[in-house]
C-alpha cells in the first residue's frame, strides 16, 4: 500500500501525500505492462486513469464497428508465452468488446487492479527541485508525491471534441467516437451525420448505414483505403498462430514497422509486370501489407508514390463506378501511406444505398451546428437527430498538454510544446527530470508501428533504466540539452527524407490549429530505433545527467 505524509515544501500541498516510487497515468496496454514491470522491482507503484475499466484506447473507443486493424495475434504482450497462449482470439481483426475483454483477462492474469486508481482525472504535475520529486494532483484534490512519473496516456487519446461553434444548441445528440457512450444507443431510423472519414469515421459509417434512417457523410479530406480480410478463428488457427510465439516474439521488434512483415521487394530491380503481381498479390491478403510491407521507395521516391497510389485508386474506382463518388472519395492530392491508412469492410459500397448522402465539405466547410442540425457555408443546413464527430485527435502532445505538467523553473509543458515539440528518443524530455513518457512525439508510434511493439519497447527501456538508476544508488535522470538537441536532429534529417513530411495531416499535427509542425513519429523504423535505445542503455546513458 502507499503511505501516507505531510509535506509542507514549497509547491506542494500541505495536507496527507500519497506517497510512491513511481507512478504512471493511463491503464491502456503501455500501462498496464508498465505497473507489472516496476511492481516486480518491488516499487510502491500506482497508475490512475480517469476511465472506469482497463484499456485505455480500448476502453473510450467503443463506437459502432471500433476493431483492430492490426493483426489480434501481432497485438499482444509477448513477455510472457502463458499469458499469450491462454487467450485465444475469435478472428483475425476483432472488434473492441472482445479486445477490452483481452485486456481485462491481462489485468486480472497479472493482479494489476489492486495498483489502479479508476475514475481519476489528472490535473497538475509540478517537479519540485528541492526534493527531486514529482507532487501530481487530481480533479478530486488527491495529491500524490512520487519519485517517478510514467506517462502512458496513449498517442490518439486527447478527442478534438469542440470543433465548431454552436453545439451546445444542438436539440438531438453530439457524440464523439472517441468518448462513446457504454449504453447502447439506438441509431435506427434516425437522421444521422458522420463528420470524418479517417480510420474511426469508416468504421463508424460501414457499421451504421443499414440502420440509421438517412447518413450524410461530411467529406473534407478523402482517404485512400485497402479491404480488410478478417477469416474466424477455429481451433486449428488459433493454434496455428500460438505455435508462433517465439518467432514472432523474436521477429516484431526489428522489422520496420513492428509488424511480422517488412518490405521484401526493391522497385528498381523489378519489370513493371512484376512490380503489379507483387502489388495484387499483397493487395489480395486484406491486412495493412500494401502500405507496410510492399516497396519502402513509395515513402521516399515521388515517381514511386504516384505509381503506387494510382494502382489503389484504380481498385477504388472499380467498386465506387460513379464518378462524383470517385472526386468526392479518391484523393489526387497526396500519396499513398503518406496518411494513416484504413481498413475496411464494404465502406465504398455504402455510399451507392439510397439512404447515405456524400456531402462535400471541403469548399463548403461546416461553419457551425444549429438546433436542427448542420450548417455550412453558403448557408445550407443539414437537418440531424444525432451528429457523430469522427474529427480525430490532438495526437502525440494533447494527452499532456491537458494536464499542467512543470518541470525545472516552473517551465510548462504546454508552453514549451507550443512553442516546438521536442523529446529525447521520445522517452524523456529535457528540463523535466524523472518525466518519463511513452507514445509521444519523436518515437515510434501509431503512425508507423504496431502499437503494442512499439509500447513494450519502450516500457521495458524506461523499467530497465529506473532498475540501473536504483542499482547505482541515483535518485535523478534527465537529457541534456545537447543530447536532445542531437536526437531532435536526427529524427528531422530522418523525417525529411521522406513524403509523409511534405504532406499535411494528423502525422505532422495540420490538424491542429497553431501547433508547430513536426513529423510526430519516428520514421527510422522500429528495429532502428530499438538499437540505438539498446546503445544508450549499455553504454550506461550518455547524454542523460544523472544524479
């Protein structure tokens, strides 16, 4: 249990301090592991959440045809063989009730809920100089002085919810996909509108087509998008993946993106009618290959690109057959991979029912919601029952630039981050000493890796170094200023070599408002990155002060 005690330093509150080792925001897939690794080091350890439940991403998005677009077997712990092996999955690509309860089996199999804090909103986290400790304070008024602070908040966890003027006036129902309801709610026969068409808004519009009354799709920006194969899972397949276990758990965390499959064919060495069987023949399996695993050149090499992209679009005409669909729905501006890339299941086709109105908004934007329902710029309004705001994320920095978290000098986070997104391997951040983080901006993330890949890495990497910091009788790590500076730099060289940072979206934050532009991931590659953060270890951290 935590103890208990007063402290009355500057800055910190003066009444009774939960008083921990180490503790970590968010109970999703980096936390829950990152409890379980610290816990066995035998720290006072505790992670809040502000959810009810476990699972992070997998707890807020439940929104009608939420499901994994990575492989169920690819996304797993791989730590320890009992734990993957005593859980079986029902298909190839499940759908969020089966993977929260996938995540409820990992918190009950690893004893993790007696060390989690539910329903939990984290405020402040102030770094308190004299004492070398982190005082972090609730929406509750609960204040916690910890040594360690492990933010495990997610890359795609802070909703842009308040998008447009007036929906607060709204007379039907404003949901966000992000924040759905656990309640059922009753689509069926209702007026509905879906605002975006990323990754959540196609999934969303595939499911609810056949049962909503009328959908008008609102289409800024279109989306290239592959065909999901999700096959069912007996006993034969479920063993089949188990059987894998030690190559994949030894085969993920040095290929490219964190998946089991890499990029396998070189453009240059190939006829065009081998390039186009590769293609088919990729594009045929149904998972995220094409992007992931076809020709690394289509991220680099525009000529590359275009033929690449022009071979998706090809496959996209052929289902949608109109050509006002085909404008609406087929982007001609930007290549292929260089945005987040969805899978889907007969969401082109939605758009040919009687009931589902395409509705451009990209020269007509919406300027507001009405009482009725949404109003454009010339003037038209879409009256609705209910409005479902598939309008994305403030991705990679949102999750902590809504908490007041300050580091050495009273310097903010916030302002610091909006001024220029800055981390050291995306691990730690200079002027915020024991500020440890996962799934934020200049490490592999969402953009290009396997979440759960790229997550364990980096837990077992911050785990590994809080053990070395404790081993050599430290209390205190930070980057320094050059080191930050240095990495900084290699990630921007990395970036700019190719296409994704010449294009505008989610990647780059152009979804947002006055935030400073800079690819959010690293692109180097998830093997590349796993090795230079296994040299920083064994070389006993250089670049990080440690006191």
């Amino acid at each position: 249990m935590a103890a208990s005690v007063t402290n009355n330093h500057a800055g910190q509150a003066t009444d009774d301090a939960t008083r921990l080792d180490a503790m970590i925001i968010g109970a999703g897939v980096a936390g829950l592991y990152q409890l379980h690794m610290l816990r066995n080091q035998g720290l006072t350890v505790r992670a809040y959440d502000n959810a009810a439940g476990v699972g992070g991403t997998w707890y807020w998005n439940r929104y009608p045809g939420a499901k994994f677009d990575s492989e169920a077997y690819i996304y797993q712990y791989y730590f320890s063989e009992e734990l993957f092996k005593d859980w079986s999955w029902s298909e190839k690509f499940p759908a969020q009730p089966e993977i929260e309860r996938w995540l409820n089996y990992v918190a009950d199999r690893l004893d993790l809920r007696k060390d989690i804090q539910f329903e939990t909103t984290i405020e402040a986290a102030h770094y308190d100089e004299a004492t070398r400790r982190w005082t972090v304070k609730t929406a509750a008024g609960e204040v916690i002085d910890t040594q360690y602070l492990i933010t495990c908040c997610g890359m795609l966890s802070a909703p842009l919810t308040e998008v447009f003027p007036g929906q607060d006036s709204f007379k039907g129902r404003i949901f966000h996909t992000s924040r759905w309801p656990r309640e059922p709610i009753d689509l069926a026969g209702k007026r509905v509108g879906v605002v975006g068409i990323g990754a959540t808004g196609i999934q969303v519009i595939q499911t609810i087509a056949d049962t909503v009354g009328h959908l008008d799709v609102f289409i800024r920006t279109p989306q290239y998008t592959l065909p999901m194969k999700s096959p069912a899972y007996g006993p034969e397949e479920v063993q089949a993946y188990k059987d894998r276990f030690e190559d994949l758990r030894s085969t993920l965390p040095h290929t490219f993106t964190g998946f089991e499959y890499d990029f396998q064919h070189s453009w240059a060495e190939l006829t065009p009618a081998e390039r186009r069987a590769v293609l088919e023949d990729i594009y045929a399996d149904g998972s995220l290959k094409l992007w992931l695993a076809s020709f690394g050149e289509m991220f680099f090499d525009e000529a590359v690109s275009q033929e690449i992209s022009e071979f998706v679009r090809e496959k996209m005409r052929a289902r949608l057959k109109d050509p006002r669909l085909c404008d609406l729905l087929i982007p001609s501006d930007y290549g292929f991979g260089t945005h987040r890339v969805p899978l889907e299941r007969n969401y082109l086709e939605v758009y040919h029912r009687p009931n589902v109105t395409a509705v451009s908004v990209k020269d007509n934007p919406i300027v507001a919601v009405v009482p009725e329902g949404l109003r454009l710029a010339d003037g038209t309004v879409y009256p609705l029952d209910v409005i479902i705001l598939a309008t994305g994320f403030d991705a990679g920095t949102g999750a902590l630039t809504r908490i007041d978290i300050r580091g050495k000098g009273g310097r903010s986070l916030k302002a610091d981050w909006g001024r220029d997104i800055r981390t050291t391997m995306g691990l730690q951040i200079h002027g915020y000493p024991n500020l440890f983080t996962t799934a934020v901006p200049l490490a592999p993330s969402a953009a290009l890796c396997n979440m759960t890949t790229c997550l364990q890495q980096q837990t077992e990497w911050i785990s590994a170094c809080i053990a070395h910091l404790r081993q050599q009788g430290k209390t205190v790590m930070e980057p320094t200023a050059e080191a930050e500076d240095a990495w900084v730099r290699h990630h921007d060289e990395t970036a700019g070599a190719t296409l994704i940072a010449k294009t505008n979206s989610w990647y780059l934050g152009s979804n947002v408002p006055g935030k400073p532009r800079r690819v959010l991931s690293y692109t180097g590659g998830v093997g590349t990155y796993r090795r230079k953060c296994d040299e920083v270890a064994a070389a006993g951290y250089p670049g990080f002060a440690i006191q």
